[in-house]
C-alpha cells in the first residue's frame, strides 16, 4: 500500500522535468547538483526550473544548498524517488 509520502513523490515525479531532475541528482549523490546545471538538464530554462524546484523542496523531496554562492539542490526522499522512478519506468509512463 503507497504511504502518502510516497504517492506525493510519484505525483511530482510524473513531470517529465522534474523526473529528469531527480534522475540526475540520484546519480549526482549527496553532493548535489548546482540548480543551472539541472535546469539544463531537464531542458528548463532557470526560471522555469525554479518552480519546480520550489513546489519539490516544498514536498521534502529536494533540499537546497547554497556552496561557494551557487545555489543547488540535494535529493532527500531516495528511497521514495528510487522507487517512483523504478514505477515510472517498469509502466512506460516516463
């Protein structure tokens, strides 16, 4: 049965952009990746990365950090985004 948690984590990751974002962060690790390098990634401008990256660390499911003045991002909910991708790909719906 999906926990809430769980179920807020698939619904956010059901966005192809911010799939692409928490792809690249599982494979970045605990360091993070600076929020342009994973707007470019997610084929997102900055500004329009930026909502995304608002309403997922609202969700707990990214953290912000700030190193060497640049802005990044870290992924909190692994377990819960390691799962929801895994869904996502074994169903096509990526």
């Amino acid at each position: 049965m999906a926990t809430q948690e769980s179920a807020l984590t698939f619904a956010l990751l059901a966005v192809p952009a911010r799939a692409a974002i928490c792809r690249a962060l599982l494979e970045a690790g605990d360091d993070g990746l600076p929020a342009d390098q994973l707007a470019q990634l997610a084929g997102l401008t900055l500004h329009r990365a930026a909502h995304h990256f608002g309403e997922m660390v609202q969700a707990e499911v990214l953290v912000l950090v700030i190193r060497d003045r640049r802005v990044g991002y870290v992924l909190k909910a692994r377990r819960e985004v390691r799962e929801a991708l895994s869904y996502l790909d074994s169903s096509g719906l990526d």
